[in-house]
C-alpha cells in the first residue's frame, strides 16, 4: 500500500528542504544520476529516466539560484551509454543550465562519490550542495563525507510532503515501489557503515 510504503520511505528523509532564500555557501553543486530510460522513441534512444529529470531539474534550479558550477555522476550500471552523459544533455536541452564537469565511470553511490571527489579534488572544491531524492539523501551524504566532501544535503521528491489519501490504503504498484526504494536505501546505508 502507497500509504505503509511512503511512510517508510519518509523515515530515510532526516534531511529538511533547503530554504531557497536563505542558502548556505558553497563551492558547487553535485547531481546524482539515478537511472536510463532505454530506447525512448520520442528521444531517439536512451535518455535519463523520471527520477533522474526530478533531480536535474533541482539542480538546474539551485544552479540558477546560486550560479554555482555542476557536476553531474552517474557510470552505466545496467549497459547502455553513461548516465552522466545523458544527464549533461538533458541539463543542455530542458534546462539550458550546462554542466561543467562530468563523472561517468561510476556504479554506485559509493563510487559517486570517490570519483567525484578525485575529479574536484584538484580544483579545491570540497563543500557541495548534493543533490539526490531526500530518501536516498543518508546514504549519499554518508558517502560523500567518507570522500572528503563537506556536504549540504540538497533534497527533492520529499516523501513527506505527500498528504495521505484514502486510495494509500489499497494495494497499488506505486506502494510497491516505495517499499523497494525503502528497502534498497536502508540496506544500502547498512551495508555502506558496515564497509566503512
């Protein structure tokens, strides 16, 4: 049910929304990619998928708002061309917000993070706005900081924000999903302090 799946999801949501008036300082804003829409025929072929558009389009916006630069991660876990490439073109084309650097080789957060930090590394940047979904936030936050990053939790897709509704109470795919996203992240971030 959508109404057990988002309350378990907002649980991984510690993380309040940035207000937009009053943002902290940093040096530059990082965008996690999330996952391909594989063979789109409206794009002519792979593109990013509808979790990763939420979390570029609150890039683009934080980019707006700051002027700060942007690098978008994400490698080609399940095959196909990398996700921070394709995140780069939908930046370009829907947002008209470039990015200026681009990490495609990694896997996982875990790896999101590492080689994110070895790109920005040389250039001193080391406080990030982090932009993920405000559940995957933990896991992302643990790992960046393990990289060296000193991060500001940059949220979109607040589960929290969600009202309850009397249709939440019947079994429905989207309450499926949400109970995944659940599982996956809590595993993760279990599995991410267990390596260390």
């Amino acid at each position: 049910m959508p109404a057990v799946g988002n309350r378990l999801l907002a649980q991984l949501e510690p993380y309040p929304a940035l207000n937009p008036a009053h943002l902290p300082q940093a040096d530059a804003i990082v965008i996690l990619g999330a996952g391909t829409y594989f063979d789109a025929p409206e794009y002519g072929g792979d593109t990013v998928d509808s979790l990763a558009l939420e979390r570029l389009r609150y890039g683009a916006r934080l980019a707006r708002l700051t002027g700060l630069p942007i690098l978008v991660t994400g490698g080609k876990p399940a095959g196909g061309k990398p996700q921070a490439t394709m995140m780069q073109t939908s930046l370009v084309q829907d947002f008209h917000v470039p990015a200026r650097w681009e990490e495609s080789h990694s896997n996982t957060t875990w790896e999101n993070a590492r080689n994110s930090y070895a790109l920005l590394a040389p250039t001193d940047i080391r406080r990030i706005f982090l932009v993920t979904h405000a559940w995957h936030l933990p896991r992302a936050v643990y790992s960046f900081e393990k990289a060296g990053f000193r991060v500001i939790p940059a949220g979109t897709g607040f589960t929290l924000a969600n009202k309850i509704r009397i249709m939440d109470f019947i079994p429905q795919p989207r309450g499926l999903q949400a109970s995944y996203y659940a599982m996956h992240e809590a595993i993760g971030l279990i599995w991410y302090r267990l390596k260390g």
